[in-house]
C-alpha cells in the first residue's frame, strides 16, 4: 500500500545516544541507546556497542515511533507550483513522518489504473519517505458512479475517498460501503451535508454574526457522520471519519463505536489548538474546511483523542500558492499546511499546558493512524523495521515564511514560537530527515 | 496578518505609530466615538457660513474606491474630502483594471504607488480593507465591506441620534429588518452598545444570526418589540443578497405584513431611520418615511459632516480645536 524508493538502497546502520525512548505500544519509556543494522532496530540498551556505526547524540531528546499522517494534499497530478510527491515528503520527514497518505482530489482525480500508476511510479523515484495514494469513491469525485475499487485496491491504492466532498447520495454511499470490503482497504469520508454549508466562511457562532460572515453550522458535519455511522452500523462496514471538527460528531462516533460500530477517525492540529476566535484576526490561513469552531468543540475533541474515540492525528496539509491567499477572506481558498509544523503546534498547545499527556500525542500521531488503515505500526523493537523520530522539546524556534520544505507557507503557525521539533526522522530503514 | 491598530490612541507605541485607520466600531474606544461626534458637530457649524469650504487638508491627497455602487456615501466622502480642500480621485470597479482581472492587492500597490494620505474601499467581500492596509502606507476608511461593517454610516447614526435627544447613553434603538446581510446593522448594534444605547434586533428567526446577542443586544422575532423603542431603525431588506430559493421569508408580502414598519405600529413622537435607499413599500410604509418624525434626511446630512470628521482625525495627531477651523480665503 506504500510505494517509494524504500528496498532499492540498503537500510542505514546508526545509533541513537541516551535519547528517553518512548513507544508507549511496547511500553518502553527509558533513557536508552537503539542501535539500527541495515535499517533494523537490532539492539536497544545502555552503553551500546557503536560498531562503527554513525552514533547521534540523543541526549535530552525524545525517541518515539516515527509518525504516520493519514491526510495530506500533494496537489499531484496538477498543482505542481502548490506541491510534489519531492516536495511534500521532504515535508513530511522533516516534520517526523516515516509515512504517508495521499489524498485523490487532485487535476485529474486518481479514479483509475492510469493516475494511480503513475503516481506509484513517480514515488518511487522521488518520494522521500514512503507514501500511499488514496483513490476516489466515485469517479471524478462527481458522486454518481463508484470507481473500480478492487481494480485500483490490487494495483496499491492505500484507500478510497472524495475527500474534499462528500458523498451526499445515501444510496450511493450504502454500495460504496458494502462493495469496498472486498477490497480490505479503507472508507475515508468527508462529512459535510452540503446544502447546509452552502457559502459558509466560518463556524457559524457568535463570532460569524459579529464578522458578517456566512455560516458553516457544526451541524453541517455531525448530521453527515449520524447519517454515515448509521449506513455503517447497517452494512456492518468500516469506516474512517475525516477531520472531525464539531462536539456532536465525537458524540455520535463515540456511541457508535460503543456499539460496536468499526469505526475510526482522524482530527488536525489546528482544530485541536484552535477556536473560530482566531478568525477575528480575517488572516486568510484561518480558512478551512472544516473551519475552526467554538472553544466547546475543541475540547470535545481533545476529550475524543484522550479517551481514542478519535484515534488519530491527520494534518490534512492543503498547500496553496501564496498570490491564491493574498485576497480577502471570504476569496481565499480553504485549507492549511500541517506537516512541518504538526508535532509542535500540538506540543506548544496541548502538552506544555498539560491538556493532553506527550505518550497519547505521540501514539495518536503513529499508531493509531497506521492502524485505521491497516499499515504497518511503528514500533521501537529489536527485529522491526526503524521508522524513528528524535524530538527536541526543549529549543523554542519560530516558524518563518522562508522555513518549509513544502512549496507553499500558508500556515497557520506563521510567526509563531513553538516548541517540540524533530531533528531526525528515519523512514523505512533509511535517515530521511536530519536537522 | 500584522495586527491592524485602527485609533486607538493608547496603543501607540513611542516610536512609529502604526498607521490609523478605521476599518471596524470594534476598533474604537468610547472616547475615540466622542471625539470624532465633537469634531463632526463642529464641522457641522462651519458649514453654516457663506464659504463652506476649509483649508484643513490642502495638499492631501485622498482616494475613493469603490467596488459596489452607491450613491451617498461614494457622494458623501467625495464632498467630504472636497470641503476640507484635499485632492479626491474616485475610482469605480467597473471600467477599471478590475474588470481585467486584478486582484485587490494589486490595485492597492498600484494606488499605494501615488502615496496617498488615505484610501477609503467599499467591497463586497469582508476583510478587503484590511488587505489594503496591509499592503499600502495609507490610512484606510472602510466604506463597506460585504456583510461585515460600515462604520461612517453607524457613526453617523450615532451622530443624528445625539443631535435627536441630546444623549445616546439609555435611548432604545429597535434595528428591524434583514440583520443576517446588513453591515450597518452589525455596526450600528456595536455602536450603540458602545456608547451605551439599548439595542434590540427585531426580524424573522432566518435573518437573525445565531449568537449575534453577544453583541451586547437583545433579540425578538415580534415587531411588537418595537413599541418600546425610542428609535425605530429600519433596515433595507436586501433583495439583491437573497439567493434564489434560500428561503429566508417565504415571501416579500409575508414579511411586510408581519415585519414592515407602518404607521399603525409608529407610536406618535418615535423617530424612525432608515440607512437607504428604502424599498418603499416593503421594509417601511411611505406614510412612515414621509412622517416628520422620520430623521433619514438628517442622516444624510450628517453623513457629510461625520465623514469629514473622519477624514480630519485620520489625518491629525493634535486634539481637536473646539472651534472651527479657518474658512479658506478665495482669491
């Protein structure tokens, strides 16, 4: 389901320093060394043998599992100025990712053999760390017709989604879920009943009616995942939710899951940071489907992370060239880059004032998103695969216009201090990333 | 986005002001809002003399753009700026670069290339003047933007209510109407709470947006909640802005049954505005927009004097002379 250049090179042989190891799936947290043979975690303990090995000082630093971002936009084919496969995965080691998942709703859509192979080809030339593509429920994302899931399953698509729209037909979406079993890939959909978000700018709230802006109501999205959770619940199907934003949506997945409904789902950073608050400031890289909501939306979802009703972190990273964000709010496109600034934002906001613990971060950041989609988890063992990431969390660093890998800069953090950056990211047995 | 300080005297930093501008109400003080009244009503009284016309801003260079159509506040800032003696160039978005496809920042660095002392924007997306004032040295006066603010036309509100009762602390204003679309009725409702006004919002439920009491105003659905009121001010139902089948009122008869403002639901003495241009008929009755105690002349002329009040404290650091300037000699 991954495609890079990940076998073509012999794995890298390093050791890690005195670096506190936590991988809170192996129930590691220790002050430690881990040494990696041809790419292997071969040997974790105190006072290793270096064997010639390239030896990084991890004193002081975080070793956990490398993350997994189960949402990014690489605008291929089509918006090359925005992003590339090179680009985007540059992106992503520097941020700590060892993996990760493309989304199909790109110039043209990846609805067939065509554009799915020649992304797995350009992959595996270019892509930095291992990457996956998603295809399209339906062709075009046009919401009419299913794409040729088990087709494009058996070629290497990594799961099927119109993100960016939903799939507003209930019937339609019932043969999408009966069908895409059979595939053993994932469901990933974007709940937005569309007719109620029709012009929204912005959570509709307080802050709306003072802006002017049209409303984006919250109810937009739950009553979507009601309706989805209950298809699933039905067809006795899986599904992942994208992005969740509004309180009723965790509530209703929640029940469902205590159900016994096989269901998962994803939230970014920026909807676990932030509130509709911060539009006030009309910075066009406040905009974003879903957009920011209340304060009590929020911690709705950073109860659901908390307690895994929501078991992983997705950045969604959405690049979009500079002269497109430069117009007023209500003309700027929607969407966020994420992933060079992920592990921070949640570090600075969510950790530091002890709102969530480091250990679930960095499990909902790794884990839980390889298991939503069935990859391969991260693990710091002797015999698996390295796939690491070193973290400072002590460095403050500002997050400038000038410091991305990805093409584009419109980040919400811009200007910001942040704590919690990676320094070293190894993906698939191979040094990716090193600061 | 820098943070945009817009009058706020206080925030200043010693060293290079950040450049003022009025862009929003929720930028200004009650003493900012006091003192731009007082210059108004002073304005107002040098207006009454032979030669209307003062030195104030000679030299000053100040540009109108205008990206929807209206007549007086683009007439009302142009004369403002021409009583006060400043060089006014006024630009409309149709016939212009616009219409080849320019973007906003661009036409802003291109008029910003003339260094001029201010440029006042009307557009119909919110946020255009603060991208404006991002990307010139100018001062920036929002003349409208989209469903977001108007801050000259709730100042001058403010202004003909005061001159009305003498106050604007306890006198109830009933805002009715199509609160969702209206930009003057968001500034007026922030205005007048700032100043210490009782605001009501009077509509039907679809056009009241949800949380807009966090404004500091109270909300009713009755048009029975206007009897109360001291001040009747009645929005323009915005036809142009209801999308076909959105359905906020099943129709225009239903809501001007239900929410127009006739004369049978005018108490006698209570004064009724109107931001215009009305839809007679519909919104208000004409016997109510004829009655003497309608005040949505005086609007427009204060229009006039407020906006050179505006102008003027933008392009002045010193307190405001309590008497009117010098009238300009002509030769």
């Amino acid at each position: 389901m991954l495609h890079g250049k990940a076998g073509q090179a012999p794995g890298d042989d390093l050791v890690v320093r005195g670096a506190r190891v936590l991988d809170a799936a192996e129930r590691l947290d220790a002050v430690l060394d881990v040494r990696v043979d041809n790419g292997v975690v071969s040997q974790l303990g105190e006072a290793l043998d270096a064997n010639g090995h390239r030896v990084i000082d991890g004193e002081g630093l975080v070793l956990a599992p490398a993350f997994v971002d189960p949402h990014v936009h690489l605008r291929v084919p089509g918006g090359e100025d925005e992003e590339t496969i090179a680009s985007g995965t540059a992106a992503a080691a520097a941020g700590g990712y060892c993996a990760i998942l493309a989304m199909p709703n790109t110039d043209p859509v990846v609805d067939s053999s065509s554009v799915l192979g020649s992304l797995i080809e350009d992959a595996r030339t270019e892509a930095a760390i291992p990457v996956g593509f998603l295809a399209a429920i339906t062709r075009g994302q046009e919401g009419s017709e299913l794409t040729e899931m088990v087709e494009l399953a058996e070629q290497g698509a990594a799961g099927f989604t119109d993100d960016g729209r939903p799939v507003v037909a209930p019937a339609l979406m019932r043969r999408a879920l009966q069908y895409h079993g059979i595939t053993g890939r994932r469901l990933a959909l974007h709940c937005e009943e569309p007719t109620l978000s029709k012009g929204g700018q912005m959570h509709e709230g307080a802050v709306s009616a003072e802006l002017g802006f049209t409303g984006y109501p919250s109810v937009a999205e739950s009553v979507m995942v009601e309706r989805d959770l209950s298809l699933a619940a039905y067809e006795e199907a899986q599904l992942h939710l994208l992005h969740l934003s509004a309180r009723e949506s965790v509530d209703a997945l929640r029940a469902a899951r205590a159900k016994g409904v096989a269901a998962t789902a994803e939230v970014t950073p920026h909807h676990l940071c932030l509130t509709d608050d911060a539009v006030r400031s009309l910075d066009s890289n406040l905009k974003m489907n879903p957009p920011l909501r209340s304060a009590a939306d929020r911690y709705a979802l950073i109860d659901g992370l908390k307690d895994g009703t929501i078991g992983s972190v997705a950045t969604d990273h959405a690049p979009h060239a500079r002269h497109e964000k430069e117009v007023p709010f209500e003309a700027a496109p929607f969407g966020v880059t994420g992933l060079e600034t992920a592990f921070a934002a949640l570090y600075t906001h969510l950790v530091e004032p002890g709102l969530v613990p480091l250990e679930t971060v960095l499990e909902r950041m790794s884990t839980g998103p390889a298991r939503a989609y069935g990859l391969d988890e991260p693990r710091i063992a002797v015999g698996a695969p390295a796939n690491l990431v070193l973290l400072d969390t002590q460095r403050a660093w500002r997050v400038e216009e000038d410091g991305f890998r990805s093409r584009s800069a419109n980040s919400w953090l811009l200007g910001q201090t942040l704590r919690g950056r990676p320094t070293l990211t190894v993906a698939a047995g191979n040094v990716a990333f090193q600061a | 986005m820098g943070q945009i300080h817009v009058m706020r005297e206080g925030y200043l930093p010693p060293r290079e002001p950040p450049q003022r501008h009025l862009i929003s109400i929720g930028d200004l003080e009650r003493e900012d809002v006091e003192r731009l009244l007082s210059t108004a009503a002073s304005f107002s009284r040098s207006l009454e003399r032979e030669v209307k016309k003062l030195p104030t801003l000679r030299g000053r260079t100040i540009v109108n753009v205008f990206y929807e159509s209206s007549t007086r506040t683009s007439s009302s800032f142009e004369l403002a700026a021409k009583r006060l003696s400043a060089d006014t160039m006024s630009i409309k978005a149709a016939g212009s670069s616009v219409d080849k496809g320019e973007s906003l920042k661009d036409t802003a660095l291109t008029l910003g290339a003339y260094d001029p002392d201010v440029i006042v924007i009307r557009h119909p997306q919110i946020g255009a003047p603060h991208l404006v004032a991002r990307y010139t040295d100018a001062r920036v006066v929002n003349a409208g933007d989209g469903k977001h603010q108007h801050p000259t036309q709730a100042l001058l509100d403010l202004y003909t209510i005061r001159e009305e009762f003498g106050r604007i602390e306890g006198v109830h204003v009933a805002i009715v109407g199509d609160v969702l679309h209206s930009r003057v009725a968001r500034s007026n409702a922030q205005a007048l709470a700032l100043m210490g006004a009782k605001v009501t919002l009077v509509g039907p439920p679809p056009l009241i947006p949800r949380g807009i009491e966090a404004l500091g105003c109270e909300v009713s659905y009755d048009i029975g909640a206007i009897a109360d009121s001291d001040v009747i001010y009645v929005l323009r139902m915005q036809r142009e802005r209801m999308a076909e089948g959105a359905n906020y009122v099943p129709s225009l008869r239903e809501y001007t049954a239900r929410w127009g403002v006739t004369p049978e639901r005018v108490r006698p003495g209570q004064k009724v505005m109107h931001p215009g241009p009305m839809n007679r008929g519909v919104e208000i009755d004409p016997r109510v927009a004829d009655a003497a105690d309608a005040l949505i002349e005086t609007q427009v002329r204060a229009g006039l004097v407020v906006r050179m009040a505006v102008l003027y404290d933008l392009l002045t650091t010193g307190p405001v002379p309590v008497e009117a300037p010098e009238p300009l000699e002509v030769a």
